[in-house]
C-alpha cells in the first residue's frame, strides 16, 4: 500500500464536463489532493 | 476546505476535489449555484475509483454504518452549515486527503477511518509548510 515518500502510478479521472485526464494534469504545484465520497 | 484555500495557496499549493460522481455536481460547485459561490479550486470525478485504489482507501463496512462516530460526524457537518444533497456516487467509499508533489510524490496522506473523517486543516498546513 502506498506511504508518504512514495511516488503515485498515473491515475486516470474525469473532468467535471466528462473528459478523460490524467492526475499529473493538475500536478503544476504542490496539491491537496481532496478525495470526498460524492459531491451534492 | 474552501475557508482554507487562501493558506494553502500561501503555502505553494492548490487544491483537487474528487468525488466519485457526478460530474454535473462537480461543474455546479466550481460555477457556484444558488446562494453558494463558486469553489474557487477544480473539480473531477472518479467513477472508476482509481484514485481511490492508488490511495488504498478503505470500504465503509456494513456494520460502521451503526457506530456513533459517523453519526457524530454527520451531526457535526450539519452544524457547520453542511446540507446534504443529491446523493449520487458510491456511497460506501471512505474519503481521503493526500499532498501530492508535482513530481508525483505522495508527501502526506490521510485515510479517513469512516466517514466524515477529515483531518484538521492545521495539520494539512503543517504538513505543506514543513515537508516542503
């Protein structure tokens, strides 16, 4: 199971408007990286 | 987490919401809907739950949905204005948050033990001051 120092396998998720994009997309700077249940 | 944004964006970084649906709910929190304002931060959604699996967060089991510390805690969101809507998604995936550096080193992590389990924003900021 991963651990902090560890580095991520590329993730494949969804824009809000349906596009396919990889996690590293968003990886311009540091993120916190908020992973809820669902939205509403 | 959107209180937070600016002493996180202080702190270099910047912040990624991922539900596990849906992506119309994700657009309508980043436009802003109603009295509530836009995030201010993006949104995307994991309908594979890839993140999720890379994160090793856990599965709400059945009998968890019976402890008083879930309850407390949705009590507790209740109380900070939190309302419930639309319920879409998976609703046994336990939550999580992760510092992820741009070079994709996991540099803090937090999985949530039921649901509602979020860490204090303080130790979020601690941990992108400090491990930086």
């Amino acid at each position: 199971m991963i651990q902090p120092g560890d580095r991520l396998p590329p993730v494949e998720l969804v824009t809000a408007s349906g596009a396919a994009v990889e996690l590293g997309a968003f990886l311009e700077q540091t993120l916190v990286v908020v992973a809820i249940r669902y939205y509403g | 987490m959107r209180e937070a944004l600016p002493a996180i964006r202080a702190a270099g970084a910047d912040v990624l919401a991922v539900g596990t649906a849906a992506g119309w709910q994700a657009a309508a929190l980043m436009a802003g809907h109603g009295e509530q304002p836009p995030l201010g931060y993006q949104c995307a959604v994991d309908p594979d739950h890839n993140l999720y699996r890379a994160l090793g967060l856990g599965r709400v089991r059945a009998y968890e949905w019976l402890t008083p510390r879930l309850w407390r805690n949705y009590v507790s969101a209740f109380g900070r204005g939190a309302r419930q809507g639309r319920v879409t998604g998976d609703i046994h995936q336990k939550p999580g948050l992760a510092v992820i550096a741009p070079d994709r080193t996991l540099r803090w992590l937090h999985r949530a033990t039921t649901v509602g389990d979020y860490p204090p924003i303080a130790s979020v900021l601690d941990a992108l001051r400090t491990r930086g």
